[in-house]
C-alpha cells in the first residue's frame, strides 16, 4: 500500500506526520503539525534509525513493511530516547524479538527506566563505529542537545547525518519530505520556535555539538522532525542557523512584549513601538502577553536583538503573563539583548522592580532607565517612553554590540 521512500540508494524515510496534537510535549502549539521521522538502512545488517510516536506506530509498522517485506531488522539506532521517538520502541522489540538496540550508557538506562528492555542491547562509546555491510554507522556523543543521552549517527559512504532533534523544525511533511520537494521558506519561523522552545536553554551543548561535527561532510542532513535536508545552501543555512541560535546572536529588529489590564501599559506599548518605527527600526513584533502564545514570544525573542517589556503592577508582583515570560527567558539563559523595560502602577510600583532585578541577573545591556507611569499617562511619561524606543533604534540601527552592564542604578 506505501511506496518506499528512497532518499538516497538503500537509506528510506519510514517516518509520519502528526497533524493530530495540538500541543507539542503538552506545551507547545503546533498549528501547522509535527512530523516524527524514523530512517531505514538496507543492508546486510538492516538498521532502523529512531522510531515515532506510539499513536502512530501501526503506520510505522506499514511503512517498514513496505520496504522490508518480511525481512527482519537487525539493529535499532537510538538517536534520541525521548517519546516522541521512542515511544513505539517496546512494540518493535515484540514485532522484531531478535532486533539489537544500539545507545549509549544513558540509552540503556532510559531503556530499562523507560520500557523495562535490558536485553539485546549494544552499548557504544563516543566516535565508536559499526559496520552493516556497505555502510559505516559512526556515532558522535552530543549531550544535552537537549537531552543527556542524545547523540548523533554518521555514515560517511553517504555523507549522511542522522542528527536526532538537532536542526528539526516544526510542521508537518505535506507531499515532500526532501527540501527539494517542498518549500523550505515556510520551516524557517518554526525552525526558529523549534529551537527557542524545546532546545534554547542548551546554547553551550549545541555550540559543543556543532564543533564536533567540523569538517564533517554532509550531503544528506536527516533530524527527527521537518524536512530531510539535501541541498548544500539550505545544508548550510540550517547549521548556521542553530550556530548563531544558539550563541544568542540574532536580527536587527525589536520585541516589545507587555501585559496590560485596561489599555493603559499598552498606550505606552504603542508610543515606544512608533517612535522606535519612525527612528529606523523595521523589524517590530508586539506582543500582549494576555493573547499571544509564549512559544511564538520566544521565537521571536531569540530572533530579534532588541528586547523591550512592559507590566503592570499586579498583586504586588508582575502581570502574570509577563511573570511566565520572564521565568522562560531565565530559563533559557537569553542573553546578548539589548533591553528596556517600562512598568505601571495605581497605588504601589512593583512592576519595574521586578524588571530590573530580571535584567541585573541576565547578560543584558541595559539601554535606559525604566519607564514607570503611575495611573494615567503623563506628558513627562510619555517623553521618557519615547527616549528609550530613540536609544533602542540608535543602538539597533548603528549596528552596535550588546555590552552587558546589567547593573542599574535607577531604584
Ligand atoms: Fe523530538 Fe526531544 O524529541
């Protein structure tokens, strides 16, 4: 019933699409689907690189069967030990009894935590290699990309990288699963709130991971999720793109994100977002933390360099979408921004407190004072909101280096 998947000779795509959830990891949205991918070797050793979801495993199954009729497979790789990979690892095992499972020491210890499997399993080292017969399995250790036990497969007489979530992307595989088949503009967003969501917190191992793979060459580039890459400039792209991700570099453009009860916090949303227009700055992304979704306030947040918040004072602390915000950017470590604040207040300012002890504690450059509107807005509030929007754009438009001199003295 499926054609084989051949994507290049003896290596096939047996993964599938989820257009089902709506939350990735229960978190995050994935309005344009998700896709699990799985890749099968044929060779004297026949190998089996991750597996999906176990709500689709029995499309799996097919898949694999299409290829390998009633053959057995010798080996499972295992990539990656999250669910959503291994999840139809303990069916498999039951399907294919004589199947070897490959992983490294924490592999088999997720295996036995996981599933109860500690039988049939071949643990390997760091750089160690495995022959199937015409082709090499090289496995390159890669912690915390973005789990301990995650590494990646090599197989140089392919050029091929396995690379488990590294350079995966949100979105579904509708029709084509090679770039050249599809469109890639429409992965790039999702890329980049693929990584800011599930791996953003782990700049430093994926920095490590990418020094690894120097030198490495690479025809096909073949992630957990997204398209199969093949084309040397989007080969090229995608890497650089985690590699500037996850140093923290990002675009010329700016994010105010704000919370606000009646209207007025965002009044001074929209003054600071207009003067910052008119003084050259093009790429601006608002966002009202009561609507917008965290995933997509992060995508946008790693994207840009320019970072401005806003809150009122809510139960003597911050509005809590703007709490929950703040708590993700300290979690991911975000740093190399430039940044401004602005917080308002009926009775008693807390807001911009608690902006300002966040900045001090984050590798930041600091570009002015806050901005604090007590109650209404004032003419010398609205002056002071548009000097700080006129030193984001100088600082953004002249092309400046972020300086972190997260110390603030305007208590
Ligand atoms: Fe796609 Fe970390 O699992």
């Amino acid at each position: 019933m499926y054609k084989p998947l051949e994507i290049t000779k003896d290596i096939f795509y047996v993964g599938v699409n989820d257009r089902t959830k709506h939350l990735f990891e229960n978190l995050w949205p994935l309005p344009h689907g998700v896709s699990y991918n799985s890749y099968l070797i044929r060779d004297e050793k026949t190998t089996l690189i991750d597996t999906v979801d176990i709500c689709y495993s029995d499309l799996f199954f097919h898949k694999i069967q299409s290829v390998l009729g009633d053959k057995p497979i010798d080996y499972l790789i295992v990539n990656h030990m999250e669910p959503d990979h291994s999840g139809s690892i303990g069916l498999l095992v039951a399907r294919y009894p004589g199947i070897q499972i490959v992983g490294n020491k924490r592999t088999v210890e997720m295996l036995r935590g996981f599933y109860g499997i500690t039988a049939n399993v071949v643990l390997i080292q760091d750089m160690e290699e495995l022959s199937l017969g015409r082709h090499t399995l090289q496995f390159y250790m890669t912690p915390m990309v973005h789990w301990p036990e995650t590494m990646m497969t090599y197989v140089p007489e392919k050029r091929t990288l396995f690379s488990a979530d590294a350079f995966g992307t949100f979105g579904s595989l509708d029709g084509g699963v090679m770039d050249r088949q599809l469109n890639p503009e429409r992965y790039r967003d999702e890329m980049i709130r693929y990584y800011a969501n599930i791996v953003g917190k782990f700049g430093s191992p994926v920095q490590t991971a990418l020094k690894k793979l120097t030198g490495t060459e690479m025809e096909l580039l073949c992630s957990t999720h997204g398209p199969v890459w093949t084309q040397k400039e989007n080969i090229t792209e995608v890497i650089g793109l985690y590699d500037r991700l996850s140093r923290y570099e990002a675009d010329k453009g700016l994010v105010i994100a704000y919370g606000s009860m009646y209207g007025n916090t965002e009044q001074l949303a929209e003054i600071i977002a207009c003067e910052a227009a008119e003084n050259g700055i093009m790429n601006i992304v608002m966002h009202n933390l009561s609507k917008s979704h965290e995933s997509d306030i992060l995508r946008d947040v790693f994207k840009y360099k320019g970072l401005i918040i806003g809150s009122p004072t809510y139960n003597n602390k911050l509005f809590p979408g703007v709490e929950s915000l703040v708590a993700a950017l300290q979690n991911r470590n975000l740093k190399n921004r430039f940044f401004g604040c602005f917080g308002s207040f009926t009775w008693a300012d807390a807001s911009a407190r608690e902006l300002i002890a966040f900045a001090e504690e984050s590798d930041f450059e600091f570009i002015t004072e806050p901005v604090i509107m007590k109650q209404g807005m004032l003419k010398e509030v609205v002056e002071k909101a548009r000097g700080m929007a006129r030193c984001m754009a100088h600082k953004l438009v002249s092309g400046e280096e972020v300086v972190p001199n997260n110390k603030v003295n305007c208590h």
